[in-house]
C-alpha cells in the first residue's frame, strides 16, 4: 500500500511538474501550496514568491473574482469548468486565461484542496479579434461595393466563363444593366447567356477570341440588336479573373455611349 501510494504521488508529481498549462494547488482557504513551472512563466511569478500566500491576496484587482471562484468551487464541490477570465501578471500587465478550478479528495471522500489549470488563450484570442476586424472590414468593403455596384449609372455584368471560353450565365447585373437589355434582374440571372446573347453575334465571338487569345483586360465595339429590335453600336470595357476557381468577365459599359 506504501508502495502504491509513494508511485501514486510520483506520477501526481509528474503530473503537475510537466503539464504545458500553468497549475495551481491551493487549500479550502485559498492558500498556495504548489505551482508548476508553467505557472511561473505565465503569471511572472517564482514558486518561492507565491507559496504560503493566498491566491486572491496577489491577484491585484481581480482578487474579488478570484476570491468568489474559490467559495464557489469548495461550496459547491463541483469543477468550475473553462471559465474565460482576465488576470495580472507580476509586472502589472494582463493576460487572458481559460482556467478550470477543479476540487481535490483525499481517500475518505473528503473535499481537502483545489486545483486549478490555467490555459494563456492571449494569442488565440488576439487572432480572433484580428479575424473578426477583417470580417468587419470585409462586410464595410462588401456594402461599399453593394451601394457602388448597384447605384452606378454605367451598365455593369458579371459573366462565368464556360470551359469552352462562352459566356455561360449572368452571375451579377446592376439596374442600369437590367434596363439596357430589357430584363429584370431575376430574369437575367435565371437564363443562359446564349437565351440573352447568341453565341454567333458580333460581341460574343469578339469576347471570345479575346479570352482564347489569353488577354485579361481589353475594350470591345460592336453592333448588337436589343430585345425591343433597335441596333446599336456599343462599346464594353471587360475583364478576366477567377472567383472561386471560377473563370468570370466583368464587363462595363457606359449607358449613354451608342450610335
């Protein structure tokens, strides 16, 4: 039983000694009995600097949280589970936290400590922050070009390219783009580009040969004859890029230029 006993402690010992995340042991009332070395490196704090003292007592301005954790937890005799929290260092600066407060059992079934282990979640947390500033950013950057795209005078389409470099179908279109063809938007973005533009007309065979010839950017005139019957010569600036794998053309066209 000694034997078991001794090899139990080793392993509690190895335990707490090797553990990434800071531990903490403490008694009913708060009073540090051992940290590990992670603990040290977390909180700035030497063993020999903490040992004897009541945990709440070096916690500076969070000790009341502290304090009310440790109540809670020898209360209760229940873990206090993940619990995100902000703590001081020794230097005075913060550090954010996800601490587990778990209570300790001696073999008589008898609540006789705490312990807690506390997970440095600053980076994570500070990446979390830098990727909801960039979905912010990116939502301000979406409505900027929502309010551009859809308010512009010009006609404005975007097209998916097939893999036989045709125009396959309308992805987007603003209101000046609907009028000019005559559509509404739902309708265009339902169609195939050959039900609004044939394939053999001027425009599309000139779109093509621009796209199979490899040129990203270029500028286009051409005849085209409109849903109401009326011809008119027109001018597309347009360009190639890819959207999700996607090979797609943005096409513009100013509304007053025709002859």
């Amino acid at each position: 039983m000694k034997k078991e006993l001794e090899y139990t402690k080793e392993q509690l010992e190895s335990f707490i000694n090797h553990h990434m995340d800071a531990v903490i042991i403490t008694d009913l009332e708060g009073q540090i009995l051992r940290v590990n070395e992670a603990y040290e490196k977390v909180y700035g704090w030497k063993s020999h600097e903490v040992i004897g003292k009541k945990y709440y007592d070096i916690a500076g301005a969070f000790s009341k949280d502290v304090h009310e954790n440790i109540k809670k937890t020898v209360a209760e005799k229940e873990a206090i589970n993940r619990v995100e929290v902000v703590r001081a260092r020794k230097d005075g600066s913060l550090v954010d936290l996800r601490i587990t407060i778990s209570p300790i059992f001696n073999g008589k079934d008898e609540l006789v400590g705490l312990s807690g282990v506390c997970v440095d979640i600053s980076e994570a947390k500070k990446a979390k922050q830098e990727l909801d500033l960039l979905h912010r950013k990116l939502k301000e950057s979406e409505l900027k070009y929502r309010t551009l795209f859809e308010y512009a005078n010009d006609a404005i389409y975007l097209l998916e390219i097939g893999s036989d470099h045709f125009p396959a179908r309308f992805v987007e279109v603003n209101e000046a783009g609907c009028k000019r063809f005559g559509y509404t938007r739902e309708e265009l973005l339902s169609m195939p580009c050959h039900g609004i533009i044939p394939r053999d007309s001027d425009i599309v065979q000139k779109t093509v040969e621009q796209i199979r010839n490899g040129n990203l950017s270029f500028t286009l005139q051409s005849q085209f004859t409109f849903k109401s019957g009326e011809i008119k010569k027109l001018e597309y600036s347009g360009k190639l890029f890819n959207i999700e794998k996607k090979k797609c053309f943005l096409l513009f066209q100013e509304t007053g230029q025709s002859t």
